[in-house]
C-alpha cells in the first residue's frame, strides 16, 4: 500500500501561515475601533470578549464592544471613545453590550 502525498511549494505553505498568524490576533475583535481605554487597573481585571476569550487588562490596554469587564477582587478604570469616564469597583461585572461612538470626544 503506498500512501499519496500532496506536493505543495514551500513558499505557498509559508505565505498561508503568515496570513493565519496576522489575522488570528485580531480575529475576536474585528468589529472595529476600540470602545474605550484602561486608565487605571489594580489587581487582575479581565475582559472577556463575545467568543468567551477572557484577557487580562493592564493601563493602556483597549477594550471593545461586546466585552465584558470582570475586576473580582481588583479594580478598573476605563475611559471611552465618547469622553465618558467608568470606574468599576471590586467584584464587579460590566458589559458593553453595543457601544458605538463615531464623534470626537468633545461631542462634536
């Protein structure tokens, strides 16, 4: 019995998986511009995306629609694209459902 192999170029296969690793990291969040940013975060917040992916959260970190932010024993302070300021206390959950914001932060 003699099994069949395919023959597919080196570079082919190269090219596939580069595409793959570009696209996976940004694959849970491709419904556009971050929602707001992590100004303060104390203890190991997490944002747990509409796939169930859970990440934990640090200063500078962005976070998207369709996250849900969890704190546990921790706290979070995030500020949104819109200008809007939310601190989360401990042992805490925030979804952000839908947040779509296409102005400048000073409302215009």
């Amino acid at each position: 019995m003699r099994l069949k192999m395919f023959k597919t170029p080196v570079p082919v296969i190269l090219s596939i998986m580069t595409l793959v690793m570009l696209v996976l990291p940004h694959a849970g969040h491709a419904q556009g511009a971050a929602a707001g940013k992590v100004v303060f975060a104390m203890g190991t917040p997490q944002a747990i995306d509409s796939a169930g992916t859970a990440r934990n959260l640090a200063r500078s970190d962005a976070i998207y629609s369709g996250d849900r932010l969890v704190t546990g024993r921790g706290r979070l302070q995030v500020n949104m694209a819109d200008g809007a300021f939310i601190s989360i206390q401990p042992n805490s959950e925030y979804v952000l459902d839908n947040y779509n914001y296409s102005g400048q932060p000073d409302g215009t």
